[in-house]
C-alpha cells in the first residue's frame, strides 16, 4: 500500500506518479492524506488502481478517470468525476457543483448531497446521489443515468437530450423538454442495476423513483418553442 | 461600557489611502487639529493610514480632505471598518499592512483577477458600501453603465469605470433609500444583471448572495465558534476545527446573512 502526504508532496508530483504506473503494478491502493481542497487532484488516472483521499478535495479531482476507483473521505469541490470515461469515484461527503460534467462512462456515487449542475452535459455516466442535487442539474444531458434518492433542485434536466433522470424525492421545477415518463420494466432493470453497482442495493427499491426524460420536442426547430431555447 | 459604547460611537475611523507615494500623511493629524480644532489620532500602516475623528466632524473633514488632498483617497469609514487596497501578490500586501498583527471580530479578503476594468489599486476589493460597510464581488455585471447612469442622477459619485464599484453604489443608494441589507440584496437581483457572488461586511456580520444560476462558486463553513465564507473549500482548509465544520454551498437568489449580538 503506497501513501502520499500531500501536506509534503505537490499534487503534480502525486499526478504524475499515478500517470507513470503501468496497468498491472502491483502497487493497486493508494492513500492520500491531507488533500487541504487542492485542486486536480488525481487527474487524468488510467491504471486499474484504487486511490483512497482522506480529507475534503478540491476543483476536478478525479477528472477524465478511465479504469481508476478514487474515494474522497470528505466533500468534493467543483467538478468532481468531470469527463469521466470509466471506472468509478466515490464521495463520502457532498459535491459541489457539476459534478460528473461531461461524462461519459464508469460510476460517480456521492452519499451526500450535490449541488448545482450535477452531471450537466452527461454523456453515458452513471450518476447515484444519495441526498439531494442543486438547481439545473443534468442540464443537456445527452446519455447514461442520474439516480438521485433525495429532491431535485429548480429546472430538472433543461434541455435534455436523452439520458434517464431518476429522482425519488420532490423536484422543485423541470427545465425545458424534460418530462415525466411512466418508469417502465426496462428502466426498472437498468436503475436496479444502477442501484446495486452503487451498493445502494438496501436503501431504495427502483418503484420509489419518479423517471424524467426527454419529451423530445427540441430536438429539431419549431418556431412555436422558440422561447424555450 | 456604557461610557466605552458611547466613546466608541461619537468617533468615527476614516481609512485613507495616499495615492502620491511621497506624500507625508504624519501631517494631516496636524492639519485638521489646526483647521478643525478637533482631536485626531492616525495610525499609518505603509500606503494607508486610519484617521479617528468625532464623528459629528465626518462631513467637513471628508470634504475638506477632498476638496484640499488630492493625494489622499478615502476608501472606507465606520466606527469600528478599517479597509485596506494594494496591488501586489496576496502575502506581500498582507505583510504590509501587518495583517497577522490585527485582532477584530470578523474579516473579509479578496483577490481581484481582473475583467471589467484595469488591474489598479482602486479597482480592488473591497469597495465601500457606507457605514462600516464594504463589498466584494465575484464575478461581472453586464448592465454597470446603466446603473452607474441611473445612480449618479440620484446624486452618487463614482471613482472608477469599475462594474464591483457600481454593486457597492447601488447598496449605497437602497440602504439610504431605507431598505435593509437584505432588502438591498434582494433588489439587486431584480436590478442588477450578470453574473456574481456578493460578500458585503457589516459592522456586527457579514451578509452572502449569489446571482439566480449561481454562476460563481461560494462555500461556507460554520462551527460554534464561527462561520467563514470562502469562494472554494481550498480558502478555508487552514481554519481552526474545520474538519468537523458544517461545510455547504449558498443557494443562488438567496440572501445569507450572519449577525453578532
């Protein structure tokens, strides 16, 4: 097990230390202590390793993660997970604003809550928010799944493309084109499966949610929604 | 107490600010001693210096400064505000003006990155809002022109062609209209346009908005002992107990505000 005081050592030296492993080291858990909320922190990992951050991170940690598990012990800063590929991130505490941008693989979980823009341009990542997200969240969302246990902020899913929005609690208000849809067998089976990767297998059951989607309706121009764009 | 409240509140402590670096500021406690016939204290710290004076004198005084010290810049004045401004990087103007040194209740700091107008001393943060009040924006406000129009008709000045000094004026201008701290922000979601997150110092707290999509970060922290507002995590990771603070994000279009009793 390999661990890295970043009370001593640059994040840069952390980064690129994580960048020059090759995919099978052996070297597979890393501990990062005190984080202090520096920015980029584990950027760019694309080795099978687990990275275990003890303390609240700043700006993008985690960001375009391919094949890495990264685990924040604390709260995350602005765009947590961003353009993740695949692999998974975990944040104990909350997130701050758009979280899991850009996505486009792998599992961001978040057991507190996350605030504004959470997985605003979502492109195929998988999303579980076990407390509740913040206003214009999955705002054009264009693939994968946002499950969220708790409420949903102001304009829900403005925009939406495509992607499946589901939200247990209350939403305050939809966005543009994101609508209710009745939650069918099929998107039963993939929020299960959301569920179960995310260990959340206990503390919902898929028939609690509510599931927003796109309505579709912007998809090509029409002067009668031209103030919706 | 009574007499120390009361000795506190007939004084009022102007910040000035020399703009001439060699202009001697030790003889305006002199000057407005013979031309007022008051008593002045004045502490100097590097470019800026804090003038006491009876507070029932603050009118004639500030114009007297204005009308005769070109030199001599007012940025601040309150009974208890003291408010200081340099360009240079963060540490090096805290160690000028021995930052570490001074005791108080509550602070505010900002770092300009600047957008809207030049990198000047007088286009940094704070900008004073009034009695022991100031403002610090983050961000940038599209219709300041306008406003700035519409408020120098009701009879405000503005020192700069900043858009920061434009939000502070407009406070100004509410406040003396009669609105509260917290009727003046909630108007300027109405009034103002763009994109900000405001942090105004008050003379017992501080007051937080952030602009309807919350466009700029913000983050706040409270313990028993205190509450701390930083525009990311990172600015408050050195604070005492922090890790078991309550760590969370303002909600946009929402005015916070924190007061001592």
């Amino acid at each position: 097990m390999a661990s890295v005081d970043l009370a001593q050592t640059p994040v840069r030296q952390l980064n690129a230390t994580l960048h020059a492993l090759p995919a099978d080291t052996n070297e597979t858990l890393w501990n990062v202590r005190n984080p202090g909320g520096k920015h980029a922190i584990g950027v760019g990992l694309d080795v099978p390793v687990t990275v275990e951050i003890h303390g609240h991170v700043g700006y993008y940690c985690a960001g375009m993660n391919q094949k890495a598990h990264v685990v924040v012990r604390g709260n995350a800063g602005v765009g947590v997970a961003e353009n993740m590929m695949s692999g998974s991130v975990r944040v104990e505490g909350n997130a701050s604003q758009a979280a899991g941008a850009t996505g486009r693989g792998g599992l961001l979980v978040i057991e507190g809550n996350a605030s504004a823009r959470c997985g605003i341009s979502m492109k195929g990542i998988d999303i579980v928010v076990k407390g509740s997200i913040g206003p214009m969240s999955a705002f054009m969302a264009q693939a994968g799944n946002l499950v969220v246990l708790g409420d949903a902020g102001d304009s829900l899913g403005d925009s939406i493309y495509e992607a499946r929005l589901f939200i247990r609690g209350a939403v305050k208000s939809l966005g543009a084109d994101c609508i209710k849809k009745p939650l069918e067998p099929a998107d039963r089976v993939i929020l299960k499966d959301v569920l179960a990767r995310a260990g959340l297998s206990d503390a919902a059951r898929p028939e609690e949610f509510c599931l927003f989607s796109s309505a579709r309706k912007l998809y090509h121009f029409h002067v009668d929604n031209v103030g919706e764009y | 107490m009574r007499s120390t409240a009361e000795a506190i509140s007939s004084r009022i402590k102007l910040t000035v600010r020399l703009t001439d670096q060699v202009a001697d500021i030790s003889q305006l406690v002199q000057e407005i001693e013979t031309a007022f016939a008051l008593p002045a204290e004045i502490i100097v710290r590097d470019t800026h210096a804090v003038l006491s004076i009876p507070a029932a004198a603050e009118p004639e005084i500030r114009s007297w400064i204005e009308k005769t010290r070109g030199d001599i810049r007012i940025v601040g004045e309150g009974r208890r505000m003291e408010l200081y401004k340099e360009v240079g990087r963060p540490e090096s103007v805290a160690r000028q003006f021995g930052l570490a040194q001074m005791r108080g209740t509550h602070a505010i700091g900002h770092t300009r990155m600047a957008t809207e107008s030049s990198v000047t001393t007088d286009g940094a943060h704070p900008f004073s809002t009034g009695l022991d009040q100031c403002l610090v924006h983050n961000g940038s406000l599209s219709n300041h022109n306008d406003v700035r129009r519409k408020l120098r008709h009701e009879g405000l000045r503005f020192e700069t062609d900043n858009d920061s000094e434009v939000a502070a004026g407009y406070l100004t201008w509410r406040m003396s209209e009669g609105a509260s701290l917290k009727q003046a922000l909630e108007a300027s979601l109405k009034d103002l346009d763009g994109f900000y997150t405001f942090v105004v110092g008050t003379e017992n707290g501080f007051a937080v908005l952030r602009d309807p999509i919350a466009c700029k970060p913000a983050v706040m922290a409270e313990t028993r002992d205190y509450v701390a507002f930083g525009s990311e995590y990172r600015a408050l990771a050195g604070l005492p107990d922090i890790e078991s603070a309550h760590v969370f994000e303002p909600e946009p279009a929402t005015v916070y505000a924190w007061e001592r009793h």
